[in-house]
C-alpha cells in the first residue's frame, strides 16, 4: 500500500513539474514574442477559416501587428525556400499532403504546443514540424427541393437509386473533386491505390445521365443548378450558411465512408520572427484557437477534447457524424493515383456520359 501511495505521489509531482516547467517556456516564449511584436503570414487571410478571429486576438492579447499575403500551398513553400535570406513571412497554412514536402525540402522549423498531446498521431509530424490545426473532410451538400421525390441520400450507396444529378466537380484540377473519388473509392472497399470502385460508381450515374458537370460551387447552387454536391465539410456549411434559404440544404458526412483532411501550419525555417509564429502556433492550437476555427466552419483538430459554445457548435456537424472517416494512409500511393486519376476518369466515367 505505501509503494503504491509513494508511486502515485512520484507520479503527480512529476506531472506538477512538467506542468511548471511548459508554462515557465510558455512565458518565456511569450515575451520573446511580445519582443518581436509582429507575425506575417501567407495563405492565412482573414475570411478563411476565421483567422480574422485569431489575428485580432494576438494583437489584442501579445500586442502581435499582422499582415497576410493569400497563395497557393506550393507558392507558400516556395517562397520560404526563394526568401530564405531575406524572408518576409513567418508562418503559413498549408494542405495536408504540403506538410511533408515542406520538410523534405528543409523550409520549416519545429514547434510543439502544449496541447500536443490531443492531436492525432495521423495528423501531425513526429518532429512537430507541421500538424493539423483543422480538418476537412468529403460530405454531400443537398438541395431538398431537387431531388425529384428522391428521398436525401445519407451514404453513397444511396447515390444510385436516386433520380438527381451529382456533382463532383473537376477530378483533374481540384484536390476536393479528387478526395471526393476517394471517399467514395474508401466506401467501396477501394483504397489509395485503388479507385475503381468508385470509378464504377460514377460511370454508373453517367450512364443514368446524373453526373452533373457543374463544379459543386454557391453560385451554381444558388442557380439551382446543384442537385446534391460532393464537396469539403467546411465549403458545405458555409455555403449553406449564405444562401437565401439555408433550410432548403442539408449538409453531412456520407455514413458509410469519407475522407479525412487538414491544413497544417508550418513556420519559416528562416522566419525573421520566429517567436511571434510559434506562439501563433500554440494559440492557434488552445481552446480559444481552435474555438475561432470553429466560428469559421472548420472543424478543428482537437474538437473532442474542447467544449465548444453553443452558437459555435452549431456552425459543425456533429462528431457522432465523422466515425466512419478515415485518414489517408499511404500518402505516397495517393499522389501517384491522384495524379492518373484524371486519365482514368476521362477513359472509365466521362466516356460513359449520355
């Protein structure tokens, strides 16, 4: 009995020190920040995904002055490795499959956030040179007055039996479309290196004259042109959220399979404030952080271990809705298929379009 009680005393005053000791950094991060007063992104603009929120709290809470420059995940990288003498951002914000490029090509430095923990082991670099800060995964997007007395398709089997059009949008030029062919390739009992499954699905709906080439965009839905989309979780709510009549969509996550996704930060190797961008990181990464992702329909990383206000939990689906997704396993596999996949497409489902 006194071994256990001297392990379990052991055991909390280990953690009590670790605890002291990661705010002692923290503080002193925070004034090493507070020192530099400024953080410069790229691909982090206000109106996406809410960091609008999070730029106004840093400059609120740390006194951080900001400016963003919006790009591509590529140009980002590139413009670390082109600036790497006179760098002008600090942090940036790219898609998942860019995280490890990013380090491959030795543009980052590392950064773990004192909630690092709560990430998943898929969705972060064991080196913490990127992680996953929020997710996106392949959902529907309907329009139930469309649907020609269909009933609302809840999985992709559905998708076969209906009397609407589906659109996907272009598998050649979007990562939406392409993770979309997965999602539906996953479902099927395909994988990364197998799409046929899906392929079948599609050159099915073809042959029915319901693949829609419309890209699954708010315009087109706002025409009416739109039947039921495949698009990201986060681009379906917030479409929804601006249209006239919000009632008349319905927005979830195909229940027997989707994809799941991210954007991850990764800060500048040679970033002039590298402070400022760690503790952009960490923030990013509390409960206020991931809170103002939220605000902006994208469902963050940590979701099941924060408590999210009423008015913000609203804007996402519930979690019950993401336990069939799945994260890529085989990043490598991916981008070899990906890049067939618009041949494949053109030969096996555009060939079938009446």
């Amino acid at each position: 009995m006194k071994k256990l009680f001297l392990a379990s005393l052991l055991g909390s005053t280990i953690a009590m020190c670790t605890a002291a000791m990661a705010a002692d950094d923290l503080k002193t991060l925070e004034a090493a920040a507070k020192a530099e007063g400024a953080v410069n992104s790229v691909g982090m603009p206000d109106d996406w995904a809410n960091w609008k929120g999070t730029w106004e709290d840093l400059a609120k809470t740390y006194g951080l002055k900001h400016i963003d420059t919006d790009m591509s995940s590529a140009q980002e990288i590139a413009k670390f490795a082109a600036e790497k003498d006179n760098a002008s951002a600090d942090i940036g914000d790219v898609g998942a499959a860019f995280g490890p490029i990013a380090v491959k090509q030795g543009v980052v430095q590392p950064y773990k956030p004192t909630t690092w923990d709560q990430v998943p082991p898929w969705a972060k670099d064991k080196d913490g040179n990127w992680a996953l800060a929020y997710t996106g995964s392949i959902a529907f997007i309907i329009n139930k007055k469309l649907l020609h007395g269909s009933e609302v398709p809840t999985k992709w089997a559905d998708l076969k039996t209906g009397k609407y059009k589906v659109s996907i949008g272009d598998v050649s030029t979007a990562a939406q479309a392409a993770n979309g062919v997965l999602s539906a390739a996953l479902a099927n009992g395909g994988d990364e290196k197998n799409l046929k499954p899906a392929l079948l699905l599609f050159a099915d709906l073809a042959k029915q004259g319901r693949l829609s080439m419309s890209n699954p965009v708010i315009g087109a839905m706002e025409k009416g042109e739109i039947e039921v989309g495949v698009v990201w979780d986060f681009n379906g709510l917030s479409y929804k959220a601006k249209m006239a009549n919000p009632d008349d969509y319905v927005v979830l996550i195909p229940s027997d399979g989707s994809v799941i996704s991210g954007y991850t930060t990764i800060i500048n190797k040679y970033a002039k404030n590298p402070n400022a961008a760690k503790l952009t990181r960490e923030y990013i990464f509390s409960d206020a952080g991931q809170i103002n992702l939220a605000k902006g329909n994208a469902r963050p990383i940590r979701a099941e271990h924060i408590t999210l206000p009423d008015d913000v939990k609203s804007k996402l689906l519930p979690n019950e809705q993401y336990k069939n997704v799945k994260p890529i396993k085989d990043a490598d596999a991916w981008e070899k298929t990906s890049k067939a996949l618009p041949q494949m497409w053109n030969e096996e489902v555009i060939v079938e379009m009446k």
